[in-house]
C-alpha cells in the first residue's frame, strides 16, 4: 500500500487536527469545507483567519483544493492518503455487527465454498452499502468424493457434485435429450464407481480422453456417462474469479452518478481482468491493503477507494476480500468490517472445523 509522502513531517499538530476535522466532515457531506464551520468543529482555539492560513498551507502541500465553485476546500487523494496512514482512527465493531457477519457466514454443510463467497460479498456490501468483492479461494487439488443428477425441464440436469472433504456444489447443465430419473441414477452409479477419490482434473481429463475415443466402441452407458459427466465436470466456476455484489450502491454516490463513467465501471466488473489483477496485489501483502484513486493504476478508478484484505484457510492465504466505493468512504468504519469478514470467512472455510 502506498505511503504518505514527506511531507508529513511538516505538518503542526493543529494543522493535523485540522485536516483530521476536514476529511471527516468530507466524507460525511461530500461538499466542500469552509474556514468557518472547520474552526467550530475542530474545537481549537483559533480564529477563522488562522485556520483559512493552515487550509492555504495544505493546499500548497498537495492535500486540499479548492473547487472553482466554492470557498472551501476537499481534500485530494494524497490528503486522503495521509489521513488513511497517519491521522485515521478506526472504530471498533458492535457485537451485534460481529454476530450477524459470523451467522451469516455460519457453514451449513450443504452451500460449500462458493455459497460462503457469495454470502462473504452480500454481507460486505449491506454492512458498507458500497460495493463488495471476494475472490474465490485458490485449492491446490479438488478431489470428487461423490456425484447426483436431477432431471429438470427442457434438457437440463440438476448436478449434484461433493468435493473434497464437505463442499456441495450445484449446478445446471444443458444437455443434448432428456434424460429420465432412472438413467441419470445408473450414469451417477458408474461416475462414482469409476472416478470417486480422484482430482477433478484426472476425471476431466478421462473423459475428454473418451469423447476423443471411436464412439462405437462406447455402449450406452458409457456414452450417456461420457457427455453428461464431461459436461458436469468442465462447466465449473471459474476458481480464479471472484463474487461482486451491490454494483448499483455506486450510482448512489453523486461524484460517481455519470453515466458513461458508470457503464465502464459495471462493464470492468463484468470482464474481471483489471480488477483481477488489482485485487492479485493485495494477496501477497499482509494486513488491509487501500488503494485510493489513481494510486490503483487504472484511470477507471479514479474517484474510487478499494480496501482489502486477505483471507486464509489453516494458515495459508486462500483469497482476497474488500469494498470498492467513492474515495470518501467512512474508512474508519470499513477497514474493521472487511477485517473481520476477512477472518470469518477463512474460519468458515476451514474444513477441520
């Protein structure tokens, strides 16, 4: 994560206090502030001229500017930057909060890992009203221990799949006829006897091995067995993705409320690959981790904070958690609340448990 610059060390302490009083206010109204109402609520001993001085000195650092329509000032993303590192005071989370992210996050034995990101990215998003991401856990092997199918309308089979040692995943696939109950029970039956106990890679990479194969030395079953399986098998979630919830909550934010700027932003979303690559930044460094405007690297981010952090599972790093919002987030509240789902969800996650 970036650092304050030098200039840090310049800086009196009331002219901390002052900036302190600034962001905060910022970030409560989104408007600029002035002398005035800065030296009221700041509590200082100083007069309105003295403290337009200090706002003119921060100016000339870099920290604040003033918008051509207003007397007052906002601060810029290194004043943002210097308040995150140096003058930021996180707030400690309720209980009550805490209870309701560890029941939701509570493993219910049937919704799997998946289920938990979901739930993870859901949660981030209500608690912060911004925008939640959570990248899906890395595993080294996924070992099939079992495997259903469910007829459904209209050439679609319900999958069934146990992996490793308790995650349930679910999905549909489309298939070329219908299969009946009975069919689909005898198709389960030889993909268990067959493959059970392997990684899913081997058992992909067999059946890809038979589809290549002469079909008319394949009977029935292995026909059957051959398409749907390699069919439940190969649509898989993406294991190098992540879940997004509450893009819209961005459209609330009047900075952000551009159309165009929006329908770039939902569009990134969408692709993965630029915030892929930012959130692969934060997996190799420990603790929160806060981008803040252009220090993100894409210009698409400008005006926008992402705050992340890490989640293990058994002691090693699985994935990546955060919120994107405007850069005037209430930081000191949210950099608690992604810690905190950062540690649920690798509990939860933990198959020892």
């Amino acid at each position: 994560m970036p650092k304050s610059p030098p200039h840090e060390l310049e800086l009196s302490q009331r002219a901390r206090t002052l900036l302190r009083t600034l962001v905060r206010r910022y970030i409560e109204s989104g408007r600029p502030v002035g002398s005035r109402s800065l030296a009221r609520e700041a509590q200082l001993p100083l007069s309105p001229a003295t403290v337009r001085n200090v706002m003119a000195d921060l100016e000339e650092l870099g920290y604040l500017t003033a918008p051509h329509t207003s007397a007052g000032r906002v601060p810029t993303e290194r004043g943002l930057r210097l308040y995150v590192d140096c003058l930021l005071e996180t707030q400690p989370m309720d209980r009550a909060t805490v209870e309701r992210l560890r029941q939701g996050l509570a493993p219910d034995g049937e919704e799997g890992a998946e289920g938990l990101v979901d739930s993870a990215s859901a949660l981030l998003s209500r608690l912060t009203q911004l925008t939640g991401v959570v990248t899906l856990p890395r595993r080294e092997s996924a070992v099939l221990r079992h495997i259903e199918f469910l007829p459904l309308p209209e050439q679609r089979v319900l999958v069934i799949l146990v992996i490793n040692e308790r995650e349930v995943q679910n999905r549909v696939i489309h298939t070329r006829r219908e299969f009946g109950e009975s069919e689909l029970q005898r198709i389960a039956n030889y993909l268990n006897a067959e493959f059970a106990g392997q990684e899913l890679s081997a058992v992909r990479e067999q059946l890809l091995r038979a589809m290549r194969a002469e079909r008319e030395r394949l009977d029935e079953l292995m026909r059957s067995a051959v398409e749907v399986g390699e069919k439940a098998l190969t649509e898989e979630r993406d294991e190098h993705g992540y879940v997004v919830a509450g893009q819209t909550k961005l459209m609330e934010f009047e900075e952000l409320s551009d159309v165009e700027r929006l329908r770039q932003l939902f569009d990134a979303f969408a692709d993965k690959q630029d915030i892929l690559h930012l959130l692969d930044r934060c997996a190799s460094a420990d603790g929160v981790q806060i981008f803040i405007g252009q220090e993100a690297g894409y210009e698409l981010f400008d005006g926008l904070s992402l705050v992340t952090t890490r989640y293990a599972v058994e002691g090693e790093p699985a994935g990546v958690l955060g919120v994107i919002g405007p850069t005037r987030m209430s930081y000191d509240r949210i950099i608690p609340i992604v810690d905190v789902t950062a540690r649920l969800l690798g509990s939860a996650l933990n198959p020892s448990r």
